[in-house]
C-alpha cells in the first residue's frame, strides 16, 4: 500500500505507467444509499481515459459518485477505487493527490485570493513557502494574479470559479476531479476554462474527471465519457474510438443513372437507400472506402456532386443512452 | 506552473505528514481569530487582573509593605488557596468572554461560505478540522488561564521566603485540572454553536445565553421547589463548586445546596457530549438529504 500512496502523492517515476495499467477509477458493483434510498445502483466499469467525462441527467447520481469517490460517501455494496486505492478505507492517501473544485460556491471569503490557495495548499501537504509559492503561480496561471490579494467575496461570479479551479491545482494532484467547472460562465469566460481544462489535459501529468450537463463541454475536454441514468451506467465509451467505429454513415448527392448506380453500390456489401434528387444514403462496410464509390461512379458515369461522411456526435451517443429505458447494462458498448 | 510562461507544471516537491496538516488548520485559524482588534482588546483586558494579582503577590512577601498595612495586610495579602481560586474564577470568566468572540470567527466563516467541501476534500477529517479549530481556541484560552495561574504560583514559591510551593501543590495542580476542565467545555459549547449559528454576533450572544439562562431556570427550579438539584443546569455555580474541591477551598458553601463531584461531572461531560453531537451534525462536506 505503501507504494500507492507515494505515487498518489507525487513521488514516484513509476505513477503513469501504473495508472495506465490499472486505470484510474475503478468501480466494481459499486451500490451507495443514501437515507434509505439508493442513489448509485451497482455502477461497475473501468474508466481510463486521461480525461473523463461524467454526464447524466439532474438526479442521475454524478454528484454522489464524485462525493463517493472524494470518500465523502461509504459505498453500501462494491467498491470504488482510484489508482488502485479504496476510495473509504485510504480516503486520506486518496484525497493528497485530488484537486477536487466543486459545484457550488465554496471558499473562505474572509480572505485574500493567495492567502485562500495557499491555504488549501498547505492543506493537501505543501510546505509553508511551497505553498505560498504555487499559490502565487496558481492564480497567475489561471488568469487571477492581478486580483490575488482581492477578498475572495469581492470575485465575480466567473472568477470564483476560476479560484476554485487555482486551489484545485495549487497542490499538483495527480487527478483533478472538477464539478460543473462551467456553471454561470458567460461564453468568453467558459471557453477560457475549457483552454485551461485542455492545456492542464495536454500537460499529462494530471487525470481528469469532469462532470457536467453540457455536452459541448464534455465534448471539448475528454476522451472518455460515463452517462449515468437513474444511479446506472447507461454507457461507458471512449469518444475517440466511438467516432472512428461510426465514420460509415455517408450522404452523397448524385447527378446521372442513380438506380443502376446504387444497385451497384450494393452489390459491394452497402446498405443504400435512395431519395429524390439523386440522393442517396449508405452505410459502409469496414472494407469500402469513398474511392470505391468513386470507382463505381467513373464506371458508370455517374456525377457525384456531394458526399458527406456523419460521424457520431456526443450528443448522439448520450441521447442513445438516454434511450436504453428499462435495460440495465452494466457496461454498454455503443 | 510558472509566472511568467503560465504553463501548468506538477508539483514534485517534498509533501508533509497527513497529521501536520491538523496543525495548518489550527495555525489559520489563530490567525483568522486574532485578525479582529476585538480580540486584541480582549486578550489585553485578559491580562490585566493577572497584573494586579503580581502587585499583590509581590505586597505580601514583602516586609516592609505587610508593616506599613498592619493588620489589614495579614487579612488582605494572605496568598492562599482562596486567592488562587479568585485568580481562576476571574480568569475563566475572562476566557469565556474571550471564547464567545473567538469561536464564531473559526468556525461561521467556513459554514457561512460553505467552505467545508473544499476543506474537507483535502487529507482532513471531520474530526481532524474540529481538533485543528480545536486547538486553535484552545492555545489562545490557555494563554489567559492556566498559563497565567501557574505563573502565579511559581512566583509565590519564588517570592515566598519559607518553602511554599512543595506544600501548596493542591493548589497548582487544582488550578491546571480546574482550568483544563473549563477550557474543554467551552471551547467545545462554542465551536458547536458557532457552528449552528450563521452570524458571528448571534453566536457570541447564544455562547452567552447557553450558559446563562439555564442558570437562571435552575436558580428558579432551587428556589420553587426548594431542591439543591436545580443547580445542575446552574454552570457558573457547578464550576465554582467544582474549582473549590480542586484547590481544597471550604469556607464559602452552603453545605445543604452542595452538590456531589460525580453529578457536577456527568453534567459537564452530557455538555461536552451534546456539543461533539451538534458538530458531528454540522461538520459535513455534504448536506444528505434523506427521504
């Protein structure tokens, strides 16, 4: 255990090829009730992504499972780890090594910006001068530094956040699990947060766990998505390789003899339906490629005047989640 | 990170123990607490009686002094163990007025702002956050009680020109234990109403009221049903009985209101225990709304 812990806590040159092993939440039928009611229905899954999104309706239970994760909640059944860590048991290893900013307004507004992050600083185990340090770089590096000796009370809506997101890193966690980070944002100030969420992604040293109901943001940010519906995984997928897997939705629109052109193209293994106006929708095999239809077309002097290759959106995959009404996977493959 | 490139960099620096970060909560919120002058001005009106107590020490062991006052000296200067139990009593009533004003700014600040979240999502327990507030109110209360009594009666043993203090040791001892035992209950009664009290004036006033208007019910509850046992919600008089049999003080009580050390005991530690219940309560990263 010994080891975990000092990787959690920054120490070791071993952590990212431990972490790539063995992924950085695990949960196992993890179940968590609350007040008689269960919230969190025995969630398993392995989430590996360097940045991951949770989405899910308001009530799906993403809150409690960050706050289960954070070990603010004990699971009732299964288990929850992080970086092989039980997220109860080693609450404590756990928290060293998470930034964690919530959702809501949360900060002592008593006090000065860098007098705040320094605080939480020292807090998740940096040295006094250390701490004063990074709290300084912190606030710069996440646009604050001319307001640092501010009262917190006096931020605007936009740079409370943005302090919530400078204490989150001040202390260098190992995975930053940020709640709603866009939450009141007007546009320039969300697509500030979303450059600062993918510069720290591209950095790689630190994981991320993003929850929120914006598609776009989740879209933006991560590589790897969770939805939840009612305490369950509706779906767990890797955005990269769900858009890759569905690059065979194609439209084209076709000038010349589209009915022997489409018979054709089915007699190369496409699903095809043709419309009006020479429009024609197919979905490819993994073996044909757009050159093939190009082939055919030439072949048959057909004009191909637009082709459109869809990909699936975020949206498509959550809103197909959203869909699976009354299944219970327990790991759904898009 | 880096000021001037604002890239993020991790942190790859040396990382304290898990248990000192309880002494990082303590040390922010002295600092929290001594940030008001009120404070300040209360500390320093703390410090005065301890001054005049000094002067009389010094009165009484001085010859010249005790010829001049005659006969009034002997009665005024004796420094016994009554005089120990004025110096405590004054003291921790002074700490209690001290408590009251500090214990709202360590604790209505993070429940105000709902900093508990974020602090508790750090390697802090919800025991650790209380001990660290804890200790902060603690130290601060010490400065004005026992610390001052015991150097009080080291002075006696050093000014006194017959071997004093290897006689007198109750007395030390009773005033370290009396003390300690004040400063456990209303460091907890304070937190654990601050912590249920969203403004910091409302606070002191209610650390006030919790100590004196249940006095007020059990002087009533004595008087009406002529029984020694409305004094049990009587804390000014249960501490003072309590102080008197720690420092081995008789004269001043009237034996049929007496009450037993054991009910005076269970009273302050039900008191202890219904405030670790309210912080328990209060102190959570999350609201669980249950239903």
């Amino acid at each position: 255990m010994h080891w975990k812990s000092s990787y959690i806590q920054g120490t070791s040159g071993q952590w990212e090829t431990y972490v790539n092993s063995m992924g950085t939440v695990e949960l196992d039928a993890l179940e968590v009730r609350i007040g008689g009611r269960t919230i969190l229905d025995r969630l398993s899954g392995v989430l590996r992504g360097q940045a991951i999104g949770l989405l899910g309706p308001n009530g799906a239970g993403k809150s409690t499972l960050i706050n289960t994760l954070l070990g603010f909640h004990r699971a009732s059944s299964g288990t929850a780890r992080i970086f092989d860590l039980d997220t109860y048991r080693d609450r404590a290893e756990i928290r060293s090594g998470i930034g964690y900013m919530p959702e809501n307004d949360s900060f002592i507004g008593n006090m000065s910006g860098v007098h705040f992050v320094r605080y939480m600083a020292e807090l998740a185990g940096l040295p006094s001068t250390e701490a004063l340090e990074r709290a300084h770089e912190a606030l710069f590096y996440v646009g604050l530094g001319e307001v640092r000796y501010r009262k917190v009370n006096s931020y605007s809506l936009g740079m409370k956040q943005l302090i919530k997101l400078a204490q989150a890193l001040a202390h260098g966690p190992r995975l930053l699990i940020l709640d709603e980070p866009t939450n009141g944002l007007d546009p320039i100030a969300r697509q500030r947060m979303i450059h600062l969420i993918q510069e720290i992604r591209k950095e790689g040293s630190v994981r991320l766990l993003i929850s929120s109901h914006l598609l776009r943001d989740i879209d933006e940010t991560c590589d790897e998505v969770l939805i939840l519906k009612s305490g369950r995984i509706a779906a767990l997928c890797n955005i990269e390789e769900e858009r890759r897997s569905n690059h065979s939705f194609m439209e084209l629109e076709t000038a010349g003899a589209t009915d022997k052109f489409s018979v054709s193209v089915r007699g190369l293994g496409c699903e095809c339906a043709c419309f009006s106006g020479g429009r024609i929708k197919l979905v490819l095999p993994e073996h044909i490629e757009a050159r093939d239809l190009y082939r055919i077309a030439s072949e048959q002097k057909v004009q191909i005047r637009k082709m459109h290759v869809r990909r699936d959106s975020l949206e498509d995959i959550f809103l197909r989640a959203m869909d699976t009404e009354g299944e219970r996977p327990a790991h759904v493959h898009l | 990170m880096s000021i001037y490139k604002h890239h993020y960099r991790a942190y790859t620096g040396r990382v304290t123990p898990i248990w000192t970060r309880i002494f990082a909560l303590a040390r922010y919120g002295l600092a929290e607490a001594w940030s008001t002058k009120i404070t300040a001005v209360l500390f320093v009106i703390c410090l005065i009686p301890p001054v005049g107590f000094l002067f009389t020490i010094y009165l009484s062991n001085n010859p010249s002094a005790r010829l001049l006052m005659g006969t009034v000296g002997t009665r005024v200067l004796a420094i016994d163990g009554s005089f120990f139990l004025r110096v405590l009593t004054i003291q921790s009533w002074l700490a209690m007025a001290l408590a009251s004003c500090i214990a709202p700014r360590l604790i209505t600040l993070d429940i105000v702002d709902n900093a508990l979240p974020i602090l508790l999502s750090h390697s802090i327990s919800r025991f650790g956050y209380v001990l660290g507030k804890y200790a902060a109110l603690f130290a601060t209360l010490s400065t004005v009680t026992w610390v001052p009594c015991l150097l009080l009666f080291a002075y006696q043993g050093y000014a006194s020109p017959v071997p004093w203090a290897a006689s007198n040791l109750r007395i030390g001892v009773g005033m370290l234990a009396g003390a300690l035992i004040w400063i456990a209950l209303i460091s907890l009664l304070g937190l654990a109403l601050s912590s249920w009290v969203k403004w910091r004036g409302v606070a002191t006033g209610v650390i006030f009221a919790v100590i004196l208007v249940p006095a007020g019910v059990g002087a009533i509850v004595t008087g009406v049903l002529h029984t020694k046992w409305g004094l049990l919600l009587n804390v000014p008089v249960m501490m003072s009985y309590l102080w008197e049999r720690l420092l081995d003080v008789h004269n001043r009580i009237d034996n049929a209101l007496q009450l037993p050390t054991m009910a005076i005991v269970t009273m302050l530690a039900l008191g202890c225990c219904l405030s670790m219940v309210m912080l328990n309560t209060r102190i959570r990263a999350r609201e669980v709304v249950r239903g």
